[in-house]
C-alpha cells in the first residue's frame, strides 16, 4: 500500500508552510539578526523534569533544543541570532505532539523578556501577512486575528480569572500543571495570541527571577486558540544557580526512576561570561496548523511519525 496519495493530498499546506518559514528568515535578517546552524546532536542536554531526550549512541543525545548552544554563542559575543532546527524528544507522540519537530528560537543580548513579547507580536504580524490571514480566519470554527494588540495576563491574573486561586513562589507542581492545561489554556488568545507572563518561581527553568519581585520568573508563553505556541524568558546567567537548579532536576529525576543525563560542563563553565539576554523557543509546526486550520500536527509535516518507513 502506498502513501503517495496522502504525500500528494497534502502540497497547499506544505505550500502554506514553506511561506510561513520563508517569512520567519525574512523577518530576523530585516531585523539584523544573524541565522546560525548548531549540532543536533550533544553528549549533555539540559536536564528537564519532565522532556527525556533520544540517546543517538556514542554517549550522545538528539537535542531537545539547541538552546543550550546558542547561549554559548551569545557568551562569545554575538548580539542577535535565531535558528530553525529539528529537535527530538523521546515519547511525545499525539495530535498536538511528535518525536521530532522544528523549533524556532532566537536571542538577544542586552534585553528583557519584554523585548521578546514584542518581536512576537511583530513576526506573528509578518508571518500572518505572508500566509495571508491577515485579515482574519477560522480555526476549527472560532475567529482568529493575527494582527494588533496581544492579550496579556499574569499568571496570577490568569489562574485566579480561570481556576479560582493564586499560585504562590511554591506552588505544587502538580496542581498548577493540571489547572493550567485544564482550566487556564483553553481560555487563553481568543481571538487574538495571548501572553502569559511571570510564571512563579518553582516554575523558572531556565529563567531568571524579577528583581522587583523574585517570587515570580521572568518567563512568558505565548498562547493562542488555547494553543502554547512558545516559551521565552530573560536568561538565568549565574552559572551557580543554574547548577543548583540543573541538580535539582537531576535529583528529582533519579527518584522517580528517569534517566539522567549528565551536567552540561561546557555550557555552565560559559555563563560565567554570557551578559544580560532574552531568548524564545517557538514552535513552528503548531504555528502553521493553526494558519492552515487543522487540528493535528500530522497534517502540517511532510512525513508524520507513522509514515518515516523508507
């Protein structure tokens, strides 16, 4: 049985979607960022609580984000970059989740997380003009906009609208994953993209803490038809925090059974010199489901997991 029909069925989005690409490179070259390549593979990801990365032999893993890499590119001086990347992660499989998947990230030295919200509502902007959605369209039957302002909550803001109650610096990550999925997501960016910001502390990942108040994170994510569409925050650069929080998550990992990759030497040894920064991971498949109005990621990709038999 042959999969050409499917293949052949699917050349307007494919169309769609080498559009949209196109004007994500246009948009970062107009605005005098620097494209770069960086290995897809590497023998320490970052520890993450809940994302296992794919082993590739020799003691090496697939990246789940080339996040790492582009921050030591951002220590060694460069002031604007951004990259569109396959990234791999084990077991994540599901209409709005693959294996593998591109990502589009990019980075700034010198600037907060507000700067990103920003370059989001521009480049969603552009983007949309080149899909040609500016005007507006349905996704599975609700009115989407693509262009003006952004809605905005906190997440304190959005959880007590949405769940009832207010996330603390320690808030119980299990509750507050399930709220957010179940009570706060589904509401968010109708019909325009949302921004959800100042996650609380114990949520930071990568993040540093505000200044003004270091119970919440500088971290946002970019929501729209209850969709998460990107992750970006202003960059943890204290090479001795990070290692702390690397080591928790390892901690935490070990006692519920995962494997454990090691500590990325080489990336904790460069914060020692990376200055203030801001970066953002979008995903660019989910991007173009919503402009094409479909619901599974299958639909948007060229070959979906279940047909990469060669």
């Amino acid at each position: 049985m042959t999969d050409l029909p499917n293949l052949a069925a699917k050349r307007a989005t494919l169309e769609l979607r080498s559009r949209v690409i196109q004007s994500m490179r246009s948009f970062f070259h107009a605005e005098g960022f620097l494209e770069v390549q960086t290995p897809v593979m590497t023998p320490a990801p970052a520890p993450e609580t809940h994302i296992d990365a794919v082993p590739a032999g020799d003691g090496r893993f697939l990246i789940t984000s080339p996040e790492l890499y582009m921050k030591r590119l951002l220590a060694a001086g460069y002031e604007k970059i951004f990259q569109i990347s396959p990234v791999f992660r084990r077991g994540e499989q599901g209409r709005r989740h693959h294996p593998e998947f591109t990502l589009l990230e990019w980075y700034r030295l010198g600037v907060d997380y507000t700067v990103l919200q920003e370059d989001c509502r521009n480049l969603l902007d552009t983007v949309c003009r080149a899909a040609g959605r500016a005007g507006g369209w349905h996704y599975r039957g609700r009115w989407l906009e693509g262009t003006g302002s952004f809605q905005h909550y906190t997440v304190r803001q959005a959880f007590l609208e949405f769940a009832g109650w207010e996330p603390g610096a320690d808030t119980d990550h299990h509750r507050f994953d399930l709220d957010l999925v179940e009570k706060v997501e589904p509401r968010l960016g109708f019909p325009r993209p949302c921004i959800l910001a100042d996650y609380p502390a114990s949520q930071a990942a990568l993040a540093r803490l505000k200044p003004s108040d270091p119970t919440v994170a500088e971290r946002f994510e970019l929501y729209w038809a209850g969709i998460e569409l990107a992750n970006g925050f202003s960059e943890l650069t204290d090479p001795r925090e990070q290692r702390s929080r690397f080591e928790t998550v390892i901690e935490m990992r070990t006692r519920a059974g995962h494997s454990v990759p090691p500590l990325p030497e080489t990336f904790l040894a460069s914060l020692e010199h990376l200055p203030p920064c801001a970066g953002i991971a979008l995903g660019v498949d989910r991007l173009v489901m919503l402009l094409a109005d479909r619901d599974r990621l299958d639909s948007v990709v060229a070959f979906s997991p279940d047909l990469q038999t060669v």
